[in-house]
C-alpha cells in the first residue's frame, strides 16, 4: 500500500471529523480576523480539544460497528488511523492561526 492510499483511506475514515473541524477552523479564523487575541489562539485550542473528543465520541457511537474491518483487513489500525485524523485537524488549525497571526498580529 502506497502512501497515497494511505492517506486517501485515512481522509475517508475521518472524513466526518475533518468536516467538523474545518468549520470550526474556519470560525475561530473569523474571529480572530475580527480582532487578534493571543489568548483566543489558546481558548480557541482549548475548545478544539472539547469539540474533538464530543466529536470522536459521536463517531464512535454511531458509526456502522462493521465498517471498522474495512480498514483492518487493509492492515490500517482504528487508533493510527484516529491519531492521524486528529492531528491533522489540530495542524490545520495551528497552520491557520499562524497564518491569521501574521496578517493581523
């Protein structure tokens, strides 16, 4: 398996996670624009952490319990796949206030 595959099957496997993070991603870069605040870039981390974990949750509680083997059987482990997922989001978010930061700041 290429890493192009890879990272095709970890964008599908957390394609619900990356949703809501993007639209969280992009309203905290909203407010930021409006005035930039070096303590909204951490509250905003802070509330990225809760909104991550309640959004995890509701993936797990209500995604298909067999989908799981898909990604199993390829040889791609559940918490690998979450790792990347949410680390992903995180980074997006980090790269995003870096670059509000060097407009507004």
């Amino acid at each position: 398996m290429t890493l192009r595959d890879r990272i095709s099957l970890t964008l599908r496997f957390g394609k619900a996670l990356f949703l809501i993070g993007a639209v969280y991603n992009v309203v905290c870069a909203g407010f930021q624009a409006g005035g930039f605040s070096y303590t909204y870039m951490v509250d905003s981390f802070i509330i990225k952490a809760v909104v991550t974990a309640i959004a995890v949750y509701l993936m797990n509680q209500f995604r298909d319990r067999d989908a799981i083997f898909f990604y199993v059987n390829l040889g791609l482990s559940r918490r690998k796949l979450l790792f990347s997922v949410i680390l992903a989001d995180f980074l997006a978010l980090a790269i995003l206030m870096t670059i509000m930061h060097l407009i507004y700041g």
